[in-house]
C-alpha cells in the first residue's frame, strides 16, 4: 500500500502527531503480534502493541480519539477472525468471550471506542456486557455492523498477514448481494448496544450506506474506505490513468454523499492536507 507503513509505537507517535497537526484526531489501531496461535492469544494480552500504543497515545495526546479494531484474524495462526472447531470451522459463541476479553484489554488500556470486526453474532452484547461488568461504562462500541465478504482487502491481509490460511471469510462476513440483511445486521448491533455503526467497504456499497443512513438515523454512521479502494486510486495514478488528488476526493465525497459522517480512511491525513490547501 503506497504511503501506508505498519509503524512501532514510537513511529506510530510521529505519525499521530502529523496527523493532529492537520485536523485528524480520531485514530483506528491494528496490532501484528509476533507470534499467532490457533486461539489468537496476543489478542488480549496487556503488553501488545494496540494496547501499548493506545496507552501511549493517552498520555501523549489526551485530546485524541482511539478506537480499536477488536477480532481475531491478526492473532491467530490460520487467519480466521474467531475460534476453529475440529472440522475448522469458526465457531461463533466460543468465539465471544475472546473477543469480549480482547475489547476489556483495550478499555484498561485507555481505548476510548472498541470496534468489533469479526462479525460473530451476538458479538456486540457480550463486549458492552464484559465492559461494563469491568466497569468501563463510558467505553462506546462501534460496530462493522454491515462488513461484507470483499475482495477489497486483499492489501490489508498482505500488510497484516491475516488472510485465511484455508476456505474464506463467507459464513460470517456478508454476501456482496444484499442489502436488506445490512440492515437487519445493523438492527442487531443497535439492540446489542452498539453506540455506532458501519458500513464496510464504502465504495462499492453507497447504496448500502444510503440505506443505513435512511433506517438509523439516530445512530452515527461509519463507512470503511478499505484497503483496496485505496490501493487501486493509488495504482491508476501511478499508472498516469486517473489523478490522485481529485480521484481520492470525489470517492470520499461520494461516500459522506450517500450518508456515513464519519470515513475511516487510509487517505486520512493526505485529504486533510488537500482540504486544507497544505502541500
Ligand atoms: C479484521 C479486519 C479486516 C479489515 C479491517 N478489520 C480484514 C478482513 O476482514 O479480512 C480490512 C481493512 C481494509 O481492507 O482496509 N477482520
Ligand atoms: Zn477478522
């Protein structure tokens, strides 16, 4: 991914600081552990690098924002984002209480929003309950409540070394298809207590935000410019095919357009420079 390092906590300092300076003060934080097991153990351990780094940022920069992105698949050693069975298949509710334990372990360690990105069922009221009973009351859960089965992160998966090592993300990620189960999706995470919700990925899926927007509007709404909407801008660019300024902008326009008033994206800090007419 052009311009898109995977940073240590020290670097990732320089980064935010960049970042603050031109007006992006809400952070998403993944964490690549240096070793994977077949359970995802690091993914609640105190001393990795998301909780590290949110803890750092804390006191750094209190005036910052971190949200981080609570799954399995960056900690486990077949890629998968929950707990196998023996046939290897992703076993939803044993998968709960990791990710319930992974999210209290970014509460402690400063995290202002906790993300879960499994798309286990039930995964957002056994996080709001494990918080709570761990007394991070004001800790808010945003949910990739619509996350769809893409091809879109393939970059992503290079960078994080996450692609399943076998099969796909199908049984629990969305089929590209629909859009009325995004909304019985968000419905869920809303009901489970989700303070928040997105549609992941943006670009191909406008019509899916304009709908979210439209059915929840009570609820702030995310969308996920993801990996490979970045990385293709990027490779027609460099190609001499579209120009990047003006492409990345109208994609990020189109999608706070369809209705998401919050973009996680990977051309974060250059839209803001550009924005704000910043070389
Ligand atoms: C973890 C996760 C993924 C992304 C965000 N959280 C990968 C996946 O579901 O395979 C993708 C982000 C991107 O492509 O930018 N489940
Ligand atoms: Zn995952």
């Amino acid at each position: 991914m052009p311009g898109i390092d995977r940073v240590s906590v020290d670097e990732a300092m320089r980064e935010v600081e960049q970042a603050m300076l031109v007006g992006v003060t809400r952070f998403l934080f993944f964490g690549i552990p240096d070793e994977k097991d077949v359970v995802g153990t690091r993914a609640w351990a105190s001393d990795e690098a998301v909780q590290c780094m949110v803890t750092e940022l804390d006191t750094r920069f209190p005036e910052a924002q971190t949200i981080t992105d609570v799954c399995m698949c960056e900690y486990t050693s077949h890629g998968h984002c929950g707990k196998l069975t023996n046939d290897g298949e992703v076993d939803n509710d044993a998968t709960l209480p990791l990710l319930a334990k992974t999210a209290v372990s970014h509460a402690k360690a400063g995290a202002d929003i906790v993300a879960p990105s499994a798309m286990m069922d039930g995964q957002v009221a056994a996080i709001r309950t494990a918080l709570d009973d761990a007394g991070h009351h004001d800790v808010k859960i945003l949910g990739y409540s619509a996350k769809y089965a893409s091809a879109f992160y393939g970059p992503f998966r290079d960078a994080a070394g996450s692609a399943p090592s076998f099969g796909d993300r199908k049984s629990y990620q969305m089929a590209p298809s629909q859009c009325y189960e995004a909304m019985q999706e968000i419905e869920a995470d809303v009901s489970e207590g989700a303070d928040y919700i997105m549609v992941k990925p943006a670009l191909s899926y406008l019509d899916v935000i304009a709908s979210a927007r439209a059915n929840f509007p009570n609820t702030p709404l995310y969308a996920y410019n993801v990996s490979g909407e970045y990385a293709m801008i990027h490779a027609a660019a460099a190609n001499g095919w579209i120009d990047l300024k003006n492409g990345a902008l109208e994609v990020l326009l189109s999608i706070k357009r369809a209705g998401a008033e919050n973009i996680i994206s990977y051309f974060a800090i250059d839209a803001a420079r550009w924005i704000k007419g910043i070389a």
